[in-house]
C-alpha cells in the first residue's frame, strides 16, 4: 500500500485523504484543551490521575502492524508520557491501553520524497486495530495503444486507477502487475459501448491496443451500455465550486476507474455526469462500484453502491465547514490548534493536514469523537523531544502552512475503524452502502 495523504481523497491533497499528524512531549493535550506545556517532552501530567493505571484482568490491547516505517511512537491515554516504540522499520505487535477511557495517542513517520508524520488518536473502542504501511509508489510503465471502432465518437481509457480522454490514440503511465481495463466509448457525452478485460498484465511496454467494433474472447468483454445521470445537489456558485467524479469497479480488490462525462449545457445550480450502465451479466460475482465526489472547496461523498448502478442518482453536497478557528504559534516547535469543531452533522471523526508550503513535509491527524470527548479545542503535541526523533521531520517556521481540517461523518452508520481502514487501506473491503460524507475547512498559516 502506498503512502498517502489521507486528506482525500486529501486528494487534492493533502487530500487532506487519509491521516493524521504530529503529537509531541508528554500531556500536550490533556483535556483536549492545551493541557501539558508540550515542548517538555518527559513532564506531561503522569501523576496518579488514575487514566493510567491496569485493568486487572480487563487488559485493552492495542494491535498494532506499522510496516518500514523510520519511528513508532506510542501515548497510553491522554496526557501520559508519549514513548518510542521503535526507531526503524516499523512496529509489530501489542501496547496496552490502561486509560480507564481507552484513549491513545499513536504516531508514525514514513519517510519519502514527501516525509509523513501520521498520528491516530482515538479510544480502544474505536480503533483496536492499527495497520498501515509506508512505502514507494509502485514502479510505472508506459502503456500506449490504438483505439478503434470509435464511430466519430471518443472514449475514454482507464487502465487501474489511471485515466485518459482518447480519439484514435492514446498513453497512459500505470503501475506494472495485473491491472483492469475499462474504456467507455461516447457519443457526445454519451456513453454508448464499454471495453473490459479483467487481470490484464502490465509488465513491459509493450502497445495495447482497444477495439469497440470487436467482440471479445474469454478474457475480454464488449457490449453496449445503457444511459445514467448523477446530479449534484448543493455546489456554491459564489465560489465557482466545480466537482470532480472518479466512479470505480471494485473486482476482487481491483479498483479500476470508469470514464465519465460531465453535462456542459448545464447552467443551473447542480452539476450532471453522464456515467454507463452495464448489462447485469456483464458483471462478476462480488462485483461493486464505488462512487467519489469532490468539490474545489473540498467536500465530498464517497459511496460503495451494490448491484447494478440505477438509471439516476442524486448526491446532496455536505454543509461547509466553517466552524473551526485555525492557528499557529509563534515560538518554539511549530504547534497548530483548532478552535471549534461543531458541524451540522454527527461527527465520526476528524481529519487535521498541515502541509510545508515546499512540499517537503506533511503531519496528519486522525482525531475520533471519542478521543475528542467534549472538548471543543486541540493543539498538535511536540514529538521532536522524543527519543529518536529527527530535525528534518519538523515542520519550520518562514515558510507557510497549507492547513485542512476535515470532517467525516456517515448516514450508513460507519464506524471510526472503517474510517481508518479506508483511509489508510485503499484497497480494502468496505462494506454494502457504506458512506462517507465530509466537509473541509482550508486556511493558510505562517509560523
């Protein structure tokens, strides 16, 4: 699994897209509220305020698989001594949680060409399971081919996740291995035939070539396709907010992007995309589709939609984000806070991306109502006072902030593990109509 910007998709971004970011010396947090003095790594608050202590027989454990990562950190409840679990590799195994409120904090870096900082802080409840791991982008090759049998029409080629609008040629860079075709021919922005070939190999470069007018073989299919339209309630016009659609084919955890077609003549408030609908035998046992909607202003829907897809779907954007009070502060190891939290709809997490203006550097947390409780307030913690830690992971002061405070919540009734394992597992099992809907607030700081 590559590393990733758990901002969503942080896509855009710092996708804000899936997570979480730096907690530092012991207590920063505390009630949630600036609690601890968190530029003293070793006196955060571990006094006998009973969050600390065993559970007798009742032991919580946290599992925990962070692979190749360059530095595990760990916070048993919320204002304890944080600890370094491992300075190289990663971590594997079990931590106790002995809060008597299941809190923790869990910190990771995956170094790169962009370094990460990833913070979980969740309860036990919540979260029992942590599992990530850091690593390259797979290596790419070059994938060209001809397309015919277009009928004056266009189409569409999507290889895996990579996608590109076609005519008579086209060039794709995919990652090597099996891949998912899927091209969708369209007449205008109608989409009228599709192209399927499922477990293709991608390991040289050599031309793959597409032919609509074909019929397939066993490996192959080609067909005609029905007509469907999604509508997209509630873009602000003020604000010029545009909408991004990516609609996947999930095939035995093969996520493989299907050609859309944005409606142009469209000069009312909602966005039209014209998708395929395909034939019911045309689909695999187990086969799903997933539908991810964006917005400029970064927010968003993310939907696992069963059976076959209907002839019409409507998605009502999120509310803006507009509650929380983003900041910096001035001296000492850069800490950002977040004032407010409170949003429209029940919360099922939180996601907070800071990003170095050169891109060299990104902290990301991921923050669950649980851990939050009611606190209405939060401050990043300090790790750099921890054993092992490294300079050139900390963010700087001069240089300015891209900061994303994200909101999840879920009208299918997801849970904040499922949250993590989306963000954090791309290609994981999510489950029948699960939803995600999130809404972010953007601000620029300098520290």
């Amino acid at each position: 699994m590559s590393r990733r910007n758990l901002l969503i998709v942080f896509a855009g971004a710092v996708l804000l897209g899936a997570v979480l970011s730096a907690c530092g010396g012991g207590g920063t947090i505390g009630n949630g509220n600036n609690g601890g003095n968190g530029n003293n790594g070793g006196n955060g608050n571990n006094g006998g305020n009973g969050n600390n202590g065993g559970n007798g027989g009742n032991q919580r454990l946290l599992s925990i698989n962070i692979a190749n990562a360059s530095w595990v950190a760990y916070q048993d409840g919320s204002d304890a001594n944080w600890q370094t679990l491992e300075s190289t590799g990663g971590f594997n195994g079990t931590v106790p949680v002995n809060s008597t409120d299941g809190r923790y904090s869990l910190a990771f870096v995956c170094e790169g060409e962009k370094t990460t900082v990833y913070t979980v802080h969740a309860t036990h409840q919540e979260i029992p399971q942590v599992i990530f791991t850091c690593s390259a982008p797979a290596a790419e090759i070059t994938v060209t081919g001809n397309v015919s049998g277009l009928e004056n029409g266009s189409a569409i080629i999507s290889i895996g996740q990579a996608s590109v609008p076609a005519q008579a040629e086209y060039t794709l860079q995919v990652p090597q291995g099996l891949q998912d075709v899927i091209a969708v021919r369209f007449a205008g922005d109608i989409p009228n035939r599709v192209w399927i070939h499922r477990r293709a190999e991608f390991t040289s470069g050599s031309p793959y070539n597409i032919d609509f007018s074909g019929q397939g073989d066993s490996s192959i299919q080609v067909f005609d396709v029905g007509l469907g339209n999604l509508t997209i309630l509630g873009r602000n016009l003020q604000e010029n907010e545009e909408s991004t659609v990516r609609l996947l084919l999930e095939s035995e955890r093969r996520l493989t992007r299907i050609g859309v077609q944005k409606l142009l003549v469209n000069l009312t408030l909602n966005e039209v995309f014209r998708y395929p609908i395909f034939p019911e035998a045309s689909l695999s046992a187990g086969e799903r589709f997933r539908l991810l909607v964006e917005t400029s202003q970064q927010r968003g829907v993310v939907q696992v939609l069963t059976g076959n897809l209907p002839s019409d779907l409507n998605l009502q954007l999120p509310e803006a984000y507009v509650a929380p009070t983003l900041s910096v502060n001035a001296v000492g190891a850069v800490q950002v806070s977040v004032d407010g939290f409170s949003y429209s709809e029940p919360p099922l997490g939180y996601q907070l991306t800071i990003s170095q203006a050169n891109g060299s550097r990104v902290f990301q947390q991921l923050i669950t109502p649980g851990w939050l409780g009611s606190a209405t307030s939060y401050t990043t913690p300090v790790l750099e006072t921890l054993s092992n830690w490294r300079s050139e992971w900390s963010l700087v002061r001069g240089e300015s902030l891209s900061v994303g405070l994200r909101v999840y919540t879920s009208p299918s009734g997801a849970t904040p593990q499922q949250l993590w394992e989306y963000l954090a597992l791309p290609n994981s099992t999510l489950p029948d109509n699960f939803t995600l809907r999130y809404a972010t607030r953007l601000q620029t700081l300098t520290p």
